[in-house]
C-alpha cells in the first residue's frame, strides 16, 4: 500500500496545478486587480495537508472511478477551502494561517473579505466545467452536492460564532457534535467523500454509509484539532497556539472541563473565557491551559475522538467497494491519521 | 404600455415570494439556525425597487422568451444582490440599508458575513434546479453568465476597495467608468438582460449588445446613486445621506471636483477624505458639499450619466427584438428611469 502522507501530497500537487494555472487567473494589466489575484492565489500557494482533495480521489478511485475525472471537483474542494478560511479568519479575528499572517491582515477586512468571495464564484464557475468531462446532469450533480455542502457549513459556522457572542456555556457535549458535524464534517469529510463517489457514479445507499463515515471522521478530526490548538507546535500546526481560548471557542474539552470544575474554578474560567481577545492577558491563558490539564479533559476528548474514527470505521467497511484496493486501505489509514495526527 | 414602476413592483412581488417561500429555509428546530435563517431572509425582506429582476424579465419576454422561464434566474439575480449587499455594508461600514438598520449592525461583523456566505450558496444551489424547467445545457449556461457577474462585480468592488485603502486620488474619469463598468454595471444591468435574453435563447451578438447597453446604463444608474447619496431624501433613499463622503468613496463627481479646485481647496478636500470615518466632522462634510455646490459638480456628472443612457438606448435599440414589444418599450423607460429617479 503507498504511503498515506506521500498520497495526499500527490493529489495535492496535482489539484494545486490545476488551481494555480487553470482555474484561477494568474494576472491583470489592471494593478488594482493584479492585486485581488494575488491575494486569491495566496492561501492556494500556502502549504497544507491536502486531506480533503485525497477523501475525494480516492473514494472515487475505491469505488471504481477514475482519478482524472475526480481532479477537477478534488479542485473546487480545495477551492472551497480556501475562500471559507479567509472568511473565517475575519470571523474569528485570527493572526495566523498556514504559519502565515492571515490575508485580513495583510491587506484589512474589506478587501479580504472580498477576495474571499471572488475565489467563492470561481469556484462555482469551475464546477461548471465539470459537464465537459463528466457530462452535463453528473455535473449538476455535484453542484448539488456543493451546495449542501456549503449550507451546512455555513450552518456550523453559524452555530459556533453564535455561541460565543451570546456568551453561551450552558451546552451539552450533544451540542458540540451537532456543530461540529456541520462546520467540520461536511467539508473535512463527508463532502468529499460523497463528491467522489458521485463521480464515480454511486447510489443514494452508498451515498448515506458514506456519509455517517465523513460525519464521524469529521468530528473527530476537529476534536484532534482543537488539542492541537492547545498543545501542537506552532511552527507544525501553523495556526496561533490556544487560539481558541482567545476565540472564546466552545471545544469539547472545554465543555467536558466545565462539567468537572469547581464551583470557583468554574466562575473563574467561565469569566475568563468571555473576555474579548484582546483583553485575555497570558495568566488568563495559562489558568485556562492548568485546569485542562489538572481534569485531563484533552485525554478525554481524544479518547472519544478514536472511539468516533472506530464507529466511522465500520461505516467505512459496509459500503459496497467495488474499485482499487489500495485506496479503500488509504481510507482507512486516513480516518486514523485525522485523530493521530500531530500537524 | 404598462407603467414602469408597477411592471418592476409586479415582477418583484413574483420574484419576493419564490425566494421567501421556496428558495430561502423558512425556520428550523435548532434555535441558533433558526436566528441563521431569519437573517438570511432579513435583506429580502425589505422594500426595494425591483430594477434588476424586472430587467432579466423584461428582456426574455421581448426576446420572445417566457416569462415564466425567467422567474427563477430573476430571483438569483435579487439574491445575489442581497448577499453582496450585506458583505458591501461590512466592507464600507455602512450603517443604513433600505432605510434600516445594515445586518452587521444588527448582528456583528463575524454573523452577518457568514449569513452573506449561506446566501451566495443557497442563490447557486437555485440556480442547479433551473434545469429541471430549462434543460440541462441552458441552466449551465445561466451558471456560466452568473459566474461570470460575480467575477465582475468582486473585481469592481476591489478596485474601488483598494483605491480608499490606498489613499489614491490620482484617478481619471476613466478609472472611475473601468471601477463602475465591474462594480455596478454587471449586476444592475448587463448581467440581468444577459441573463434573461439567455433564458430566451439569444445568441452572441445579441449577448454582446446587450453587454454593451447594460456597462452604460449601469454606469448611468451608479453616478445617478452618487448624486442621490449627496442630495437624495434619506427616507425615500434608504441609505444615510452622504455615507459616500464617510466612506471616502471616489465617485465622478468628487473626481471632476478634484479637476476644478483651487491648490489650496484641493488641499483641504484631499485631507478632509483621507480623514477615517469616525474621524470625520460634520464641518468636513459641509466644506466638501460647499465646494461640490460651487463647481456644480454633480451637474457635470448628471449630464456624462444621461449622455450614457443616450449611448445605451442606441445599442438597446439595435438588438433584433422578436418578442413583446411593451417589454422593449419598458426596456427603454428603465434605461432613463435609471438616471432620472429621486429614489
């Protein structure tokens, strides 16, 4: 079986080749939108794990489709990824992506978050290119699919930025997969999954077990990135550390810790976390990070994200694999790395 | 002929309830998608005048085309404005919109910029159901030419964006018509008669006259707006009256002003714009209508407006029409509507 990290890096490079020298425009005689294409071409050139454009190819090749066919819609994952994270760092007020500082602050909010919806219609506007490959009602198909993708990310996101401006702690560990199911899963997971099993021409049953793979596998690749915030290495997971303290972010291993504090504790850390992130001072930070690690909450969330990727592995076995062995073996490697992973 | 302002509120009144009660979710168990919902359909729920889906309408039917056929990609179209309405308003810091308060008022920056989001996706997910009524080709066709606006509308609205970033006031009448022409014109104008005469089945020249007619009436419209923004009636106009001298928005008329001032004048009107929002005083407001008054700037852009829609009724006036002849008729009013409005 090939190598999970050197296969995701593969397609990757293959979907960035498409991105960067078809499907976005690489200049303008116009300097002011020379400037919009650069900043639509920078999270693209920026380093990542490329993830999600391998669950699409490789889906699609274990269920007997072909890689060519699944580059292009493996693009607009990509794609997609990169527009709802530079909406995202708006959102959030985050400093750093990919170990960079965000494209917001580079170059402010207004043009950002502009720059972030014009790489929003080019990737609709590449879907539609789709119909000369893979036909024209295979190609409606997978809008069809995006667009529910995005929905329910948007709903997650909605769900979880909610949250923190109502200053909202009266949440259940229930609540957090509910968002996370939307916010992560469908455009970790799921969503790419199912894109390339329709490509590969798949059925409403496979379609459904796919979908409970990628919704489990998707929380529990958020439940891994939420430790990572708190304990990764910056210079690995490229993001700030204890940004999500800072964010305010309802974790499950924040949740968990409210549940196991106490009652001073949990007045103190609950009027910790809802001050603006500004005014959270580096005691604040480390208060929050001594409980944690006092109650093990992070132990306790990641063993509930391997329990996940073990139920998402029998999702992942029932469906009817008629295709490459090897990439229904990479599928399986890929569920575990998404809670083993250190980056 | 039918009257202009009751066809446009006719049409609209169609085009309002596909989107609020089929296009758009109407509520959901979960309380914090419900509030999601709710600001989804906050925008369309507000009056407005209904220009642009009337243009996609009007166009199909004296094309020949079915008005019924249009109706779906006439909602897009009001859909896309209002998604990019409300990330337009986060960009400038509009505090107005249709004479209420903008959403990120009412909700913050980080939910109102993720409803945009939803909404873009939900105005796509739309358009995939067009073929079910148009065929499969023809509803791709329509996503091409919407791909296509949003291109557009973002590269204007960056340009712009990026001139206020910038401090930039070295700028010709023509950069002001290259900004308007991506910014305005695609989706007030070219884009909706574009898209309506595709619906009926037009073919490329036609297309390209009409490209032609729409970059001038909407450039006509958008300096038409300027000039309603320095002397409209708020409440008829529903914006706060002289946001664009807050914003610092480079329009005709404060272009040509720069042409006409004395050194010194030019020297306190460019301090006076670079002056950040908050920063600015009612006085400054004043000293740049006072001079605005003197040289009768808004004047020499009305008259350049009204010019455009003279230019722009020759091309309208040399498609081949084949279709209903009180919708070309109407076609004509709205072109000089666009310039002659006080709303």
């Amino acid at each position: 079986m090939p190598n999970l990290q050197e296969e995701m890096q593969r397609v990757k490079s293959k979907v960035d080749s498409l991105i960067l020298e078809e499907l976005l425009p690489a200049s303008s005689p116009i300097p002011e939108i020379d400037l919009l294409y650069r900043m639509m071409r920078d999270y693209p050139a920026r380093p990542a794990k490329g993830l999600r454009p391998f669950l699409c190819v490789a889906t699609c090749r274990a269920m007997g489709g072909s890689e060519d066919d699944a580059l292009l819609t493996a693009s607009c994952i990509e794609m997609f990824q990169h527009w709802i994270l530079i909406h995202d760092d708006i959102e959030d007020g985050s400093d750093l992506r990919r170990g960079q500082p965000t494209l917001h602050r580079m170059y402010g909010d207004p043009l950002a978050l502009n720059a972030g919806d014009a790489l929003h219609a080019r990737m609709w506007g590449a879907l539609v290119s789709n119909a000369r490959r893979l036909g024209e009602a295979r190609a409606l198909g997978i809008m069809t699919e995006f667009s529910t993708m995005v929905d329910e990310t948007t709903e997650g996101q909605h769900m979880e930025l909610s949250w923190v401006r109502e200053g909202r702690w009266d949440l259940s560990e229930h609540d957090y997969y509910e968002m996370c199911a939307r916010k992560t899963s469908w455009y970790t997971a799921a969503g790419p999954c199912r894109l390339g099993a329709i490509v590969a021409g798949a059925g409403e049953a496979e379609l459904a077990r796919l979908l409970e793979f990628g919704t489990k596998m998707g929380v529990g690749f958020q439940i891994q990135d939420d430790a990572l915030n708190l304990t990764g290495d910056p210079r690995k997971y490229g993001k700030a550390s204890t940004d999500d303290i800072l964010e305010g972010k309802r974790t499950l291993i924040l949740l968990r810790l409210l549940g196991l504090v106490t009652r001073d504790e949990k007045d103190r850390l609950v009027s910790v976390m809802a001050k603006s992130r500004d005014d959270k001072t580096p005691a604040d930070v480390e208060y929050v990070l001594s409980l944690v690690k006092k109650y093990d909450t992070i132990g306790y969330a990641q063993k509930r994200a391997k329990e996940l990727i073990d139920e998402a592995l029998v999702a992942l076995r029932a469906v009817d694999w008629k295709g490459d062995r090897d990439s229904f073996s990479l599928l399986e490697a890929a569920a575990r790395f998404a809670v083993e992973r250190n980056w």
